[in-house]
C-alpha cells in the first residue's frame, strides 16, 4: 500500500452508502417521501370526494358517473374513494346528507335568536322569525343550484329503500314547538305541522331550481310567507294570557275580533 492510499478514509459500498445517505437526509427513505405528500385530515377528504361527485353528478348524471371518475376528479386514488364510501349510492347518500345538514344549521340561525329574545320577555312578532326562516331556506337554495339539483333528480332511498334522509323537519317542528310555548303561534301538532311547512316550500323551491317551475320565486316565497302568516300566528289581541305565554310578547300585526283564528 502506497503513502496516498494509506491515508484515504474507505468509503461506503452498496447497502453501506445508502444508509449514510439516508442519515444525511435525516430519516429514512420512506419517511422523507411521506413527508413530502400532503396529509389531509380526514373530513376534508370526504369533503373533497362529495364536491368532485357533486359536480359529476350535475354535468354528466348519476348513473353516467363512476367512482373512479370521482376519485380522479377529487385527485385521489379510486380505493381512497372506497375507504369514505363503499359505493356509488353511499355518496349520493352523502350529499343528501349534507344538504339536510346545512339546511338544518340555516333554519336554527335563523329561528334561536327570535326565540331566545322571547324567552327573556322581549317583544318578538313571530311572523318576523317566519319570515327569517323563510328568506334563510330561499337563500341556500339560490346559492347552491347544483347541490338542490342533484338532490331533486337523485333520490337515495329509490337505490336503498332503508336510507332516513336527514331532512331539516327536526329544528322546525322544535322551533314551532317554541313558539306554541311561548304564546306566539298556534299549532296542535308542530311536527305535522313541520311536513306540510317542508311541502308547501322546500318542494317548490326545489323544482324551480331544478326545472324552472313554478317560475317566479319572489311570488312562491310572498305567497309562502302570507299563507304561514295566517295559519300559525296569532294576532295581538288573541294571544291569551297564561302559562304558556311569556310577557313582553306583543305581536304588532292585529286581526279581527269576531274569531278566535289568526286571518
């Protein structure tokens, strides 16, 4: 061995150099490839799924879709798409879900701070948190046309006769059940009363987004609002004092004294 060889430090061979280059890089091979991949947390992965079958759903039709269409739409792996949704089905599912959900968070906006207000003994007018309701369920439909038209033409119960829609109905029978409470409405069956309130709008509001029909929405939701009007709230001087009524609720629109019914 020569003077220059003597001195020269070995360097690594085979399994040998790939270690030290994996310690340089300060871990292994597969940990830095993870760290460079984005994790997302788990609700933003289904979010992403139900907004890229949303879209299909809308442009190219529900049975025209297939879960592979929305796994490379939502930029994921197909198998990705199966961990969130075992199927086609379970994602429209998901969708109704989410538009109930929001619908729902909409309606208890719209109706706690009425009530709260007329639980502390403010004057509240009742037809105004109807009112409030009202616009806060026509304006989510306006602004999500795509998400109400899937929903309209796309009824998850027609492939799974056990799916229970998660629908709004819960907080506005509650909402009506307040009010009843608290002397502002009259209804003898606020959950009943919740089905024909979700039929007379959120029916027509999904057919005119969806099919145009009826045709003018400013007319369905004027019409809507005075036909709840006269059938659940009470004029002024026909809220009768007692338990069930709180002080300081004094609706300001009257009506007439020959009956004992809102007009």
């Amino acid at each position: 061995m020569n003077v220059v060889q003597s001195h020269r430090k070995p360097r690594p061979h085979g399994r040998d150099e790939r270690r030290a280059a994996r310690g340089r890089s300060g871990g292994n091979g597969r940990g830095s490839l993870r760290s460079r991949r984005e994790i997302k947390p788990a609700a933003e992965r289904e979010r992403d799924i139900l907004d890229a079958a949303l879209t299909l759903f809308a442009e190219r039709g529900f049975n025209d879709t297939t879960v592979q269409d929305i796994a490379s739409a939502a930029g994921m792996a197909t198998g990705t798409v199966y961990l969130y949704f075992p199927s086609k089905e379970k994602v429209l599912q998901g969708i109704h879900d989410r538009f109930g959900e929001e619908t729902e968070s909409r309606v208890a906006a719209a109706a706690v701070d009425s009530v709260d207000r007329a639980g502390r003994g403010e004057a509240v007018d009742y037809r105004d948190t109807i009112d409030t309701i009202l616009d806060a369920i026509s304006a989510y439909f306006r602004e999500n046309p795509q998400l109400v038209l899937v929903c309209t033409k796309y009824r998850p119960e027609m492939v799974d006769p056990n799916y229970t829609p998660n629908l709004h109905l819960g907080i506005v029978a509650r909402a009506l059940s307040a009010g009843v409470a608290l002397g502002m409405i009259q209804t003898s069956d606020p959950e009943m009363t919740a089905y024909l309130f979700d039929a007379a709008l959120t029916l027509n509001l999904h057919t005119h987004i969806t099919y145009g029909d009826p045709p003018d929405m400013d007319r369905l939701m004027a019409a809507a609002k005075e036909m709840f009007h006269k059938a659940l709230a009470l004029p002024a001087e026909h809220v009768r004092p007692g338990p069930r009524t709180s002080p300081g609720i004094a609706p300001k629109r009257g009506g007439s004294r020959r009956s004992g019914r809102a007009r």
